[in-house]
C-alpha cells in the first residue's frame, strides 16, 4: 500500500500565511515610500497553542524591541526583533535550618526569548494604516529560580538557571497602526515619518524543546528532581506598542 506523508499543521499555516503576504504587496506595487526605517516596542499577552497548551495550560505576558530598515522605495521593510515573556510563575516560602522564625522566598519563573529576522509589509499612507510581517529565528526556554528576604523585601539574594533549551521558530502576523504624531512640514522627505500605536497579533510555530512547567521541580525535603516536558513550542500572541517611522 502507498503511504501518504502527511504535512505538519504548522508549516500549512506559514505556507498560507507566505501566499497572503505575497497579495498583501501587490496594491503598493509602483508607490514610493519616504521613509526610511522603523523602531519601537510592544507589550502583550502570550497564549501556549497545540501541544505546548497541552503541557502549559498557563498564559503569560511579554515585551518586545524592534528595528526595521526600508528596502528602497517599496513597501517591505527588513529588521530584527528580541522578545522576552513569561509563560509560568510560582512562589513557595522556605525556612532554613536553625531559623525558623525568618521565611525565605523562592521564586520560579518559566521564560521564552526569541531573536528573529523581521519583514514586514506596509504601505504607509494616512492616520490608519495595515501592515502584515513575517518573521523566523530562535527561541530560547529556560527556568530560573531566585531567593530573596521575607514578606517585606523583594531583593533578589541568589538565583540559578534550573533547566533550558533551544529551539527554532517562524510565523506571520497582521496589524494596524494609527498615528499619533508627525513631523511638521510639506516637504516630501518627511512625508509619514512620525509617532505611530500599534495592534497587532501573531502565530508564532515553535521547533521541539524541552522545558519545565510549574509543578515540574518537585521538591523533598533537601532534594529536588525535574520532570521536563518535550513538545512543539508554538504560541499566539496580542500586543500594543509604539513605533516611530523615521
């Protein structure tokens, strides 16, 4: 019998998403664009999807830089971004031995970092503008645990890498951005530069990886173990940020 192969779910959506962007272009097709390059951040919320949501269950929150140069006059503009968010948090209060009456904090943070090649589609034109992006690179996963004082002090006295891994990822997004603020003048040099607030969401596939979740350092009495997960590591976002045209 001849066996069929199957296409993974994630590499559809980004062919789809390649396809969109590709129409997206055409109506800037033949406009010139005066500007040169684009900077900002964003700040937003993080959804685990497909298995990562399976082993997760937990949304989380994160930022984002980004700087981007405009290719030419045409309407695509290449840069990077780095991401940090958080997808898990918990905190547990210990006594050391001989000190019981002093508590000390413990806090675990489960984080993702990606460093990604940015391109984005966006004629510039108006108060409200669309822009589709496209986006590929790296995610790093990690666990940290911290200690600080007690209830009252929230200093950090030591903290250490738990567990981390590697991974690739890619994905698409759409936005709007609505201006807030141009430069002054008529002179077309400086024609849609300005201050601009930015909606956007993102589907972001992410490669195999290892990681810890909350419950995943269990802790008896002096020692501890992990129970890693392993699973695809894709995700779903929502941000607002500024960016400046420039």
């Amino acid at each position: 019998m001849r066996k069929t192969m199957k296409i993974p779910e994630r590499l559809v959506w980004i062919g789809l998403a390649a396809i969109f962007l590709l129409f997206a272009a055409r109506p800037a097709l033949g406009q010139s664009f005066r500007t040169r390059g684009l900077a900002g951040f964003s700040l937003g919320g993080l959804f685990p999807t497909g298995a990562f949501n399976d082993h997760v269950s937990q949304e989380g929150y994160g930022l984002a830089g980004y700087y981007a140069r405009r290719i030419g006059a045409g309407p695509l503009l290449v840069g990077v971004e780095f991401s940090y968010s958080e997808y898990g948090h918990s905190r547990r209060v210990e006594y050391l031995e001989g000190i019981p009456e002093v508590g000390v904090k413990v806090d675990t943070t489960n984080s993702i970092s990606q460093g990604l090649l940015l391109l984005r589609l966006q004629p510039l034109r108006g108060r409200v503008t669309s822009f589709v992006e496209a986006l590929a690179g790296v995610g790093y996963l990690w666990t940290e645990s911290a200690i600080g004082g007690g209830d009252d002090d929230d200093g950090t006295l030591a903290s250490e890498t738990n567990f981390d891994d590697w991974t690739w990822t890619a994905g698409v997004g759409a936005g709007i951005s609505f201006r807030l603020w141009k430069w002054s003048g008529t002179d077309a040099d400086i024609a849609g530069r300005g201050a601009f607030l930015e909606l956007k969401a993102r589907y972001m596939a992410g490669g195999q990886a290892e990681y810890l979740k909350k419950g995943s350092i269990i802790v008896v009495g002096n020692e501890y173990s992990f129970t890693p997960e392993r699973s695809a590591t894709s995700t779903f976002t929502v941000q607002a940020g500024l960016t400046w045209f420039f």
